[in-house]
C-alpha cells in the first residue's frame, strides 16, 4: 500500500509526527544529562521517575476519555499543553533567565501531555486504516519516526549544550504548528458506542476503574506487557545511565588507540543513538525479508538476546569503535524481535476498547522509563560492570516472561507471527 493510498489523517500525522519528532529528538534524549549537570545524578533520576508516574496516570486517563469524547479532542488538548510548557522551557534557559526548576516543572508538563495524546493518537489511526492496511501503515509509521531521529540525533549531540534556548523555542513553535493542523484538517473518525460487542461486558459509562479492570484482568495481555516493560528499559539505558556515564568519563577519547581523532562522550551518544535510527531505517526491510521464512519464536529469542547482550555491553564500555560496533550488534537483535513479538499482539486487543488497550500497552514504555530512571540513582553507587551486569539480568527476566506467554500468544492470533507489522516506540 503507497503512502498517498493513506486516510488523510493517517497522512497528516506521519508528516507532523516526523517534523516534530526530529525537533523533540535534539533535546528529550539529553534531558537527563541537562539534570544530572544543573541539579546531580540523584535528581536526574528522581526526575525521570516522576515524570513516567505523571505520564502513567495521564494516559490511563487519555485512554479512557478518548474512548469517550473522541481522538480529536484529545490530541488538541494534549498539544497545546506541549507546546506552552516548551516555550516556558525555552523562556527558562534563556540568556535572560537559568531555571533548571522551571525547566523540570515543564518536563512534567510534557509527560502528562504525552500521556493523554498518545492513546487517542494510536485510536485515531486504527479507527481510520482499514485492517488489511494496518501493517504497512504500522511500518511507514516506525520507519519515518526513526527517520526523523536519525540525524536529530547527532544534531542535537552537538547544539544541545550551547542552542538550548533556540532548540526549545523551535520544538515548542512546530508542537503548535501540529495544533493548529490538528485542530483544522484532522476529521474526528470516532463514534460513541451504543453498546458493547457481542459476548462483551461492556465498562460501566463513567466508571473509570471499571473500564480498566477488564484490561487488567487479561492475564496474557498484562504479562507481555510487564516483559515489554523490561525489555524498554534495557535499551532506554542508552540515554539515561549510559548516556550519563559516558558524558562523565569519556573525555576525548581516541577512536583508535593509534589514532588522534578524538570524541567525548556527549557526542558519542549522539553517534550511538543516530547509528541506532540510521540502521533501523535502512536495514529494516532487509532484515524483515531475511527471516519472512523463519518466522518463529527462536529467531525472535535470539534477536532478544543479541540486543540485551549489546546495551549491557555498551554500560560498561569507553571505547568508542567498539560501543559503535556493539550498537551494530544490538540494533540487528532490535530489528529481528520487535516485528516479530508486535505482531503477536494485534488480534488480542477488542475494537470496543481501543485506546484503553494502548493506554495500558504505552505503560511498557512509561514503566521501563521509571526502570531506567532507577539506574541512574544505581549508577552513581555502583561501577560500570554492576550496572551491566542488572542491564543484562532485566532483560533476561524480561525474555522469560515473554516466553511464558508465548503459546497464548500464538494461539490467539492463529500463529500468524507476520513480519513488518511493526508499532513504532515512543520517541
């Protein structure tokens, strides 16, 4: 399916997700080093915690709102909400004013807004995309989110200590910028439920708990959940505790022992992450294609495992050449599971209770950020090989828990493990 074949909607979104996706990616993965510097390491952590409890409660209730009121309605709220706290973020580190208080005020602004947008987001285009068209509109969506990252990257690596204010001010300008165009293009494709499916209890109308208690009781859907939750955490390392570590001791580092070109360690996170978004987009469909006939859980386990092995490696590593040899490594293991095991979870989600599901499902992320927000408090007490070697301990436990759901799994989709139906991650 080509991309002009989209619902306008789905079309509308991808360009704004891109635009601002790539402004967002020169300043929301250095964040926790901006806290670790101004308030020290202990705060950076605590503050990541913070902000994925915000975000946790904000898309429970996007999630079941969205469901209630409409996408639409959701999404406007949510963005203009980002949009103001970036440009208070950006009045904050101003040549007129230094707040790093006001700027961590705002960053929990824009979890909590992240959280009511991206449940009625994700709705919006399963509510618009036909379900023969989902796959393909699945993996132009991942693969133009990773685009846009994939030069934001290093971008970012470079201008973020010095154009903090200018990359503020533009991420918050284009935030309002996808307002206005989600506010004047976007048609609102939800309808209010007479009723439940057949067979379906239906949540009580207004009862919030009521509605998220049928999702938490989904045994096999919470587990892959919580081993999801887990396995984020291991690569979200990379712009928390690795990222962090890096900054501290890399200090212009030869690439080569032999050699006299030099990087430190900000700008290595930014090579590490935009070699991560570079090979996604260029190899995914390569990838994909190398195991459309090996399909099964095994080649999945073992791409788990190249990329758990890879981001514990990278924790405990100060040698440029290898961490971008390794990260190679890792982003293969990344491309050969995330297909695989995303595709498992498309037929287990009801229609009547979409966005409650994804709402649920966003917590993977959120929970693995709250995760990797504890390993920058642990990283500031235990050395590197410790934390590589918990790095590497949460992702196996992780593995474990998704291979005991995996017969379910299976089943439920009528072992139709199909490859290249990919679900973007958050950026």
């Amino acid at each position: 399916m080509r991309f002009q074949d989209f619902h306008p909607n789905v079309k509308l979104r991808i360009i704004m997700s891109f635009l601002t996706g790539a402004l967002g990616s020169m300043v929301v993965p250095f964040m926790s080093v901006y806290f670790a510097k101004t308030l020290g390491a202990t705060a950076a952590g605590l503050v990541a915690i913070l902000n994925i409890v915000v975000g946790l409660v904000c898309a429970t209730l996007g999630g079941y709102y969205a469901d209630r009121v409409g996408r639409k309605r959701m999404m406007l709220i949510s963005e203009a909400a980002t949009a103001a706290a970036y440009l208070v973020m950006a009045a904050a580190n101003s040549p007129w004013c230094q707040s790093p208080v006001a700027t961590l005020a705002m960053t929990v602004v824009v979890s909590a807004s992240w959280g009511l947008h991206k449940p009625a987001m994700e709705a919006m285009l399963i509510d618009v995309t036909e379900p023969h068209a989902r796959q393909a509109m699945y993996r132009i969506t991942y693969w133009t989110n990773n685009l846009s990252m994939a030069a934001a990257g290093m971008i970012g690596a470079f201008l973020f200590a010095d154009y903090l204010f200018e990359l503020f001010l533009a991420v918050g300008l284009m935030t309002f910028v996808s307002f206005a165009v989600t506010w004047i293009f976007i048609t609102e494709a939800w309808k209010r439920p007479d009723g439940g499916p057949t067979g379906a209890a239906e949540p009580t109308k207004g009862k919030l708990w009521a509605n998220y208690r049928q999702v938490l009781q989904d045994k096999v859907f919470m587990v892959y959940v919580g081993a999801f939750m887990l396995l984020l955490s291991v690569e979200i390392n990379l712009v928390n505790y690795i990222g962090i570590r890096l900054e501290k001791e890399m200090r212009l580092t030869p690439w080569l022992p032999w050699t006299d070109w030099q990087i430190d360690g900000m700008q290595m996170l930014g090579v590490l992450r935009t070699e991560n978004t570079l090979l996604v987009v260029l190899l995914s469909l390569v990838i994909g294609a190398l195991i459309k006939q090996r399909s099964d859980s095994r080649i999945m386990y073992a791409g788990l495992l190249l990329n758990v092995a890879g981001y514990s490696f990278l924790a405990c590593s100060n040698q440029p050449a290898l961490l971008v040899l390794v990260m190679f490594a890792a982003t293969v293991g990344e491309l050969i599971y995330v297909p695989l095991s995303q595709a498992l979870l498309v037929n287990i989600v009801p229609d009547h209770a979409r966005s409650s599901y994804m709402a649920i499902n966003g917590m993977a992320y959120r929970g693995g950020m709250m995760l990797s927000g504890v390993n920058i408090i642990l990283g500031g007490m235990l050395p590197g090989w410790g934390m590589a070697l918990i790095i590497f301990m949460t992702g196996m436990a992780g593995l474990l828990m998704l291979r005991s759901v995996m017969p379910a799994l299976e089943k439920a989709n009528g072992r139709s493990t199909v490859p290249g139906t990919v679900v973007s991650k958050p950026a």
